[in-house]
C-alpha cells in the first residue's frame, strides 16, 4: 500500500494537482465507503485464508461481484443473472472448493451419511470462523464495487483508490500497534524486497485499472471482467509452473468466457435496440 500511495501522489503532484489531497468534497462521503470497503474486503480475506484453503477464499470472495452487480444494475434481465450464476458456478469449477466436494462427495452406501454430517456440524470451527471472515471481505467487496460505479469520473481513479492505500496503511499501522505479537520485519533479503515491490507496483496498477473501468463503466461487464480473473489465473499456472489443469477447471474457463460473451452480445443487442427506439421516436416527432 506504501507502494501504491507513492505512485499515486505522484501522478496527482504531476498532472491533477487539484484532486490531492482528498478528491472531489462531492463524493467525499462515497469515497470514505470505497476505503471502508477496501480495508473490509482486504481483511476478511486474507484473514479467511488462516482457516480456509485460498480456492474456498476465493470462490467465497467472487460473491462480492455477484452481489454488487445486482445493486449497481439499473436494470437487469434473465440473461444477465443467468451469466452471473454461469461465472461463479465456473469459477466453483476451476477453485474446486473442499465444502463443496465434501457436500457433493458422500457415500450412499452408508444410509447414515447424511444425518452424521448435520448431527456432527457440516464445518468444523475453526472453518466457521473463516466463513465468518469470508463474509466480512464479501460485505467489503460489495461496498467496494458499489461505491466506485456512484462515485463514476467526479473523483480521479488515482484519488480513489489513494483513499484505500491510507485506509490500508493506517488500519495496518494500528494493528502491528495494538495486536501482541504482530511485528515489523525488515530482516529480508533482496529476493523478498524485490518481490514486494513488484507486488506492490502490480497491486497499484490492478487497483486503478478496476477502478478506472468501473467508474467509466457502470454496468455488468465492467463487474463480470472480474472473474476473468481465475481464467487468467489458470494460464499462469500454466506459463510461469507448468500446472496442467484438469478437466473441470478447463469446463469451469469455458463456462465463464462463454458467459462474459453471452452478456457483453446482450449489452451490444439492448444497445442497439435502445438506438433504434430513439431514431425511431425521433422520426416520429418529426411528422406533423
């Protein structure tokens, strides 16, 4: 977050002076949401990742855009909800989480299978604390990409997401304060500074990207892009370690470049339609 406030400060100093230090007093209000829900979102899941394994963290956290997208839309049809179910089922495909399978995984044999598992506690405690932390980082997702689509171009991509960096960086500084046993490490080699640095420059570049598309484009494409996400995921795994995926994660990259498709066509189709009405309601008004 040090990272990203720098870069960011820097190209407001440079070009757009007038945003620093706060951005627009109009949305002041919406952009202190978008850094409550930064630092909630942050928080849930990567404390959800203590007690839950990351393909569960993450199919859990992909509810935010989900979620988001039905309060952001204006207006929404079948075949806009029906991609959103097709987009996280996908992405249940290629994380494959362990409460699922388990679910979905008994055998029938044993007639008392299914009463043992509600008798015991279908999640252990220590997964239901990770739930619990699951949802805090989904209710900070869904404020997070409500936010950005209201506050639109009023306020510097670069601005708003400057208020998730100090947010960050002032829960962070309180926490190692406060949390025993939480402490600064700086005994690290170059290797490791290295990598937090590219992390660092990486996380201020996805930051303003999602920010900058959400808030010119306030729609279901703009949240579905999100999930492309575990797409691109699975390519990395395989260029950068040579992980081969397996057959229901390549059904589950489909399943969701099939369903980014069938609405970014449904988006073009309504647009076109709301094109013809206004020509057609111009044409109209022309005659006498």
């Amino acid at each position: 977050m040090f990272v990203t406030l720098g870069i960011n400060s820097t190209f407001l100093i440079t070009w757009y002076p007038e945003e620093l230090p706060f951005g627009d007093h109009r949305v002041r209000g919406l952009l202190i949401l978008r850094a409550f829900g930064g630092i909630c979102g942050s928080f849930g899941f990567y404390y959800s990742l203590q007690y839950l394994p990351l393909a569960e963290a993450t199919t859990l956290n992909l509810l935010a855009p989900l979620a988001a997208s039905f309060l952001t839309s204006k207006r929404f049809n079948i075949v806009q909800i029906g991609s959103a179910i097709i987009c996280f089922f996908g992405v249940g495909l290629i994380a494959k989480p362990n409460f699922l399978i388990s679910f979905l995984d008994y055998n029938l044999e044993n007639q008392d299978s299914i009463a043992s598992r509600y008798s015991a506690g279908f999640l252990a405690p220590h997964d239901w604390r990770g739930l619990i932390f699951a949802v805090v980082g989904v209710v900070g997702g869904v404020c997070t990409y409500t936010s950005i689509p209201r506050i639109g171009t009023r306020a510097h991509p670069l601005a708003t997401t400057n208020w998730f960096s100090i947010g960050s960086l002032l829960t962070s500084s309180i926490s190692f304060t406060v949390i025993p046993g939480v402490k600064y490490n700086f005994n690290l080699g170059l290797l490791q500074w290295s990598l937090l640095l590219l992390i660092g420059i990486c996380g201020a570049l996805m930051d303003f990207l999602m920010t900058a598309g959400l808030a010119v484009r306030q729609d279901y494409p703009a949240i579905y892009m999100i999930y492309l996400q575990a797409v691109l995921a699975l390519v990395g795994d395989v260029l950068i370690w040579r992980l081969i995926p397996d057959i229901l994660s390549c059904i589950g990259s489909f399943l969701i470049i099939v369903a980014l498709t069938i609405t970014e066509r449904n988006k073009e189709e309504g647009a076109e339609k709301e094109d013809l009405a206004g020509v057609e309601m111009r044409f109209q008004n022309r005659l006498p």
